[in-house]
C-alpha cells in the first residue's frame, strides 16, 4: 500500500506543483490519475520511484517511509511506463524487454522464458519479434514493449505515464482491454496516468482527478459519475456520460398521472362503467386503506355483473417504487402497477412514456457513435 | 598533361619508398587518433556528466585547436625534441577536439525520454552510462572521429620537419629541392588517403547512424 500524506512538491524554480496532497493507493487496485495538462498528474508519479522528491509532507510505501528506500533497489522493483515510451533504440526487443531481469540479475533461461511469455501476452510473436530492433515495430507495437519491459521483473508496483496516448482508438482499446485482463491475472498495485475520461471509466478501481497540483476528488469510477463533487468534476466528466451514467428516471417518472383505479368494496358493474368510461380494460383495485389488491379485467368483468368484485382480482405482480426502469423494459406485461415497499397502490406504468425515453436514449446513443 | 605523367613514373619507380612512406604516414595517423580517443571520449563524458566541467574542458581543447600546426610543432619540438612520438603528440592534440566535442554532444543529445526510462527501470549512473547514454552517443563520436582522421592525415604532412616520416617526406624534399615532381608526388597519395579516410570512415558512420535512428 503506497500512502501519502500532505504530500506538496516546489519545483527548484518555486512552482509548487503539488499542495498536501492525501492519497492511498491499496494493493491490487488500479488507480487512475487524471486531469487536465499541468496538474501535477506525472509529478505525483514520479514521486513513487524517487525521480522526483517531495518537499513537504510524508509518503510511504508498506508503512516505510520512502526516503529510506534506496532508489535504485526501488525502481527495480517498480514497473515504469513512460510517457514517451523510452525504447532503448539501439537495443533488440528481447533486450528492451529484458532490461530490468538483466539489472537483477537473473540467468538466461529464466529471462528467455519471461520475455517469451511477456511477447505473447500481447500478441507479439517471439520468433518473429524478439531480435527487431525498436524503429522496426510500429507505434502500438512499441508501446506494447513498453509496456511488458514494466512488467519483465514481476514488480509488485507499476506506474504508467499515459501509456497509450500515441495510440489510434483500436490499438489503445485493445491494450485497455488487455490491461483490465492482466489486471485480473497478475493482480498488481498500479498507478495509471490519463487525460482521457473514457480511459479512466474503463479500468479504474480508483479515479483520482486532480486540478492545480489539488486532488478534487477520488472514488470508484460510479461514484465520480454518480456524485460528482462539483462543477468542476461534471465538467471534466462531460454531461452526455453523466446523463448515461444516471440511466433510465426511477419508475416513478412514468406513473401515467390519468390512469384511475377502483376500490375492492365497488360492485362488478361501477368497475366496468369506470373503466368503459376512462377507455380502460383493465383496472387496478385498492382496499379501504389504499393498499394494492390486483387487477380487474374488463374481459373477465363482461357477463360476471352477479359475481362479487373479489372473485374477479387477478393478483397481477406489481413494481416497486425502487426498483429499477429497466426491469419493467423488457417484460411484456399490459399493466404495470407501481405500489410502495408497504404495499400502498401508487399507480401504474404508461408504456408509452417509457418507450418515448427509451427512445430517445437510443437514439442520442447511435447519433454519438456514428 | 605530361607533367603528371612523369609523377606517375616516378611513383612506379620508387613503388616500393611510397608504399612505405604511406605506411608510415597512416601509422603516425592511427596512434594519434587512438590516444585522442583514449583521452578524448572520458573527457567529453566528463564534460556531459558534469555540467560545471563542461566549459572548462570543451575551452581547452577549442585552444589546442587554435593553434597554427607549424606553431604547434614547433612548441612541441621545443619539450619533446625532434622524433615520430613528437609528431603522434602534436596529431593527437589536433584530434582531440572533434572527439571530445562529439562524444560531449552525442551524451547531451541522448533523447531525454530514454535517459528517464533508463533511470526509471533502476539503472545505476555508470549503467545508464555505459548501456544507454554512450551507446547513443557512437554515431556522433564516428563523425568526430572522422574529422579527426581527415585532419590529421593532412597535418601529419608537414611531420618532417620535427624529424617525422610519412609522406611528407616527399612533399618536403619537393619544396627543398624545388621538385615539383616529388612535392606532388607526395601530395597526391595525402589527399587520397584524406579521401579514402573520410569515406570509410563515413561509411561507418552512416552504418552507426541507421542502427541507433528513431
Ligand atoms: N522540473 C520542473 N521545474 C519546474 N516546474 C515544473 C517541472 N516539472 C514540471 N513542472 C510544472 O509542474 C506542473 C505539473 O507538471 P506535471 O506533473 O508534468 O503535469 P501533468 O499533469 O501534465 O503530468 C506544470 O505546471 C509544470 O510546468
Ligand atoms: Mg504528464
């Protein structure tokens, strides 16, 4: 667990890039930095391998102090994608990759077989790939060594600086996805810098959106999109994820305000001149103290004048006012009646509304992508 | 037309002294370029590493280079007295600056991505020295380096004066003599060899440049 505590950073120059910062990054979680240019997202990196030291404040790495840790044995055993990726160019991918079990040394059959299975975790083929030199792989490809040379020592700790920033959309949804998926294979403390919001919501445990050398808030990627702290946040998250984010209105939304229901005391006869008289087949039926009974049909009602209203209720399933829109979309019920969690009738669905929003959804939906 | 003629024949008849006289003059020229780069690329290092140093060295061996060659020899004639090793310490004073120069350059040039990523996977300093920063730093040393040879080969003419052999031998009877024959006699073979020098050792340098390009 990395731990800091009013960290602040004042460059030599006197810019303080970070002001008592409080961060902790738990183990096995994949924490996102993200805000806009200049917040100060690479300098609180570069602060968890020592290229950078903090002038302020107290920073610690399993309850040790990270001053004390000698910074070479510590960037050893920390992975580090650079925002630049940094391939050494004149040397061969195996030995890219191999950099770091090389420092360590490790003996050769070890790291053969590490840089194979790095190679084909992301799809690079060794044969074809392990002697090429840098300027002979495409940028994705490149990134992709950039990415495994960070991993080639097994670290328990990986920092990465945007590292699929130079990437087209395909090849940097490709290596999210492949990121998410070693994720839950190797299980690592990583700490992950973005600018892009999409990116973030992606793979985050943690999102951590700073401002200023200021954190503005920190949480789960549904808790920023949820309940965003301020303005500055719904900014930077953008409205049209907010908005998707927040899904289909509550049940209640639809409550179709000229839908009448009967009570369970009325003759068959009132109920069906109710419903003939609002154009409705069916109709909900409520006791004395307005709790949901079921349904009356018009359909069974017909010829039934003799029966008692009891005998005719259907008890028909009803929604809960929490329950969710979207368990409604889908089904095929005709009626749906929407009653509190005590069981006190509140009214029912308008399909027609919730179609109407449905609607829209899907279309502001495919207006985006295409 | 006739003129170079008969340096041709006179060369065909004295085969034997220019191929020598060449030997000479390239051996003169490869021990000198040697210690310049045994001093030259530690000092250039040094330069690069220790910005405080840079100025100092890299003025000090700019002065060297100011100086006139017949000066210079003549200075060195005064300490060392006459002699081949004379000569190989004043080639080696002219080769210096083109290679620490270029060492010291080639270091600074070292895109500062890959100097961070070699920090940041934990290489030590000297590691990040030897594996990183000089490796990148070749294709700038070659093209010093053959500055360096391209001068030497033409000062390295003027060797015996100081008691030197090489092909200035020739050159220099030529001008005692008043021999035009022999002066370009001797010439001829120099130049060419600057050229064959510049060309091989471009070719290296190319070589070098393609390897380590980006
Ligand atoms: N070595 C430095 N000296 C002075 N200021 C710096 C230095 N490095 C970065 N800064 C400043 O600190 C701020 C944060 O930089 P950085 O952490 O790189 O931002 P980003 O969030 O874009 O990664 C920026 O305003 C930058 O100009
Ligand atoms: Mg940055």
């Amino acid at each position: 667990m990395i731990q800091l505590k009013k960290v602040s950073k004042i460059y030599d120059d006197g810019f303080q890039a970070l002001k008592e910062i409080d961060l902790t990054f738990e183990e096995g979680q994949l924490n996102v930095l993200i805000g806009p240019s200049g917040c100060g997202k690479t300098t609180t990196m570069k602060l968890l391998n020592r290229l950078i030291d903090y002038t302020d404040g107290e920073l610690t790495i399993n309850d040790k102090l990270i001053s004390e840790i000698n910074p070479i044995d510590l960037r050893r055993q920390m992975g580090y994608v650079i925002q630049s990726i940094g391939l050494f160019p004149h040397m061969t991918i195996y030995d890219n990759v191999a950099a770091v079990p090389k420092l360590l040394k490790w003996d050769k059959k070890k790291i053969d077989k590490k840089v194979d299975e790095l190679l084909n975790m992301v799809d690079l083929d060794p044969q074809v790939y392990k002697k090429r030199y840098p300027n002979e792989l495409s940028g994705g490809q490149q990134q992709r060594i950039g990415v495994i040379r960070a991993l080639a020592a097994e670290p328990d700790i990986i920092l990465m600086d945007e590292p699929f920033s130079a990437l087209d959309p395909i090849s940097r949804e490709q290596l999210q996805d492949e990121l998410v998926k070693l994720q839950q294979e190797i299980n690592k403390t990583i700490v992950f810098v973005t600018h892009d919001m999409d990116e973030a919501i992606k793979i985050a445990d943690q999102i951590i959106l700073m401002r200023d050398g200021e954190v503005v808030q920190k949480g789960s990627p549904h808790e920023l999109l949820t309940n965003p702290a301020n303005a500055f946040v719904e900014d930077f998250i953008g409205s049209e994820r907010l908005e998707q984010a927040k899904g289909l209105p509550p049940m209640t939304a639809f409550i179709d305000q000229n839908y009448t229901y009967g009570t369970h005391d009325q003759s068959v006869e009132a109920v069906m001149k109710l419903m003939l008289d609002h154009k409705q087949d069916q109709l909900p039926i409520v006791d004395e103290n307005n709790l949901y009974l079921g349904v009356v049909s018009l359909y069974d009602a017909i010829g039934q004048q003799d029966k008692t209203l009891n005998d005719l209720i259907v008890k028909v399933d009803a929604y809960q006012r929490d329950d969710e829109t979207k368990q409604f979309v889908g089904s095929r019920e005709t009626i749906a009646p929407v009653i509190e969690k005590d069981g006190t009738f509140i009214g029912v669905l308008d399909q027609d509304q919730v179609l109407d929003v449905l609607y829209q959804k899907f279309d502001s939906k495919s207006g985006v992508k295409s | 037309m006739d003129f170079l003629i008969e340096v041709g024949r006179y060369m065909a008849n004295n085969s034997s002294t220019f191929v020598s006289l060449t030997i000479e003059h390239i051996i003169m020229v490869v021990q000198a370029i040697a210690y310049a780069l045994i001093a030259g690329v530690p000092l250039g290092i040094l330069a690069a590493k220790y910005k405080k140093l840079a100025p100092v060295i890299l003025s000090l061996v700019n002065i060297l280079q100011l100086i006139p060659s017949i000066a210079m020899l003549a200075i060195l004639l005064i300490y060392f007295g006459m002699g081949t090793s004379t000569v190989v310490i004043g080639l080696f004073f002219y080769s210096l600056l083109p290679i620490v120069r270029n060492t010291y350059v080639g270091i600074k040039e070292v895109d500062p991505g890959i100097t961070e990523a070699g920090k940041g996977i934990g290489m030590t300093p000297l590691q990040l020295l030897a594996k990183v920063q000089f490796p990148l730093s070749i294709p700038f040393l070659m093209a010093g380096l053959r500055v360096a040879a391209v001068i030497a080969v033409a000062v390295a003419t003027i060797a015996p004066y100081i008691g030197g052999g090489g092909l200035g031998r020739e050159i220099v009877s030529g001008i005692n003599l008043q021999n035009e024959i022999r002066l370009v006699a001797g010439a001829i073979p120099a130049a060419v060899l600057a050229i064959i020098a510049d060309f091989l050792l471009g070719k290296v340098e190319n070589k070098t440049k393609r390897r380590f390009a980006n």
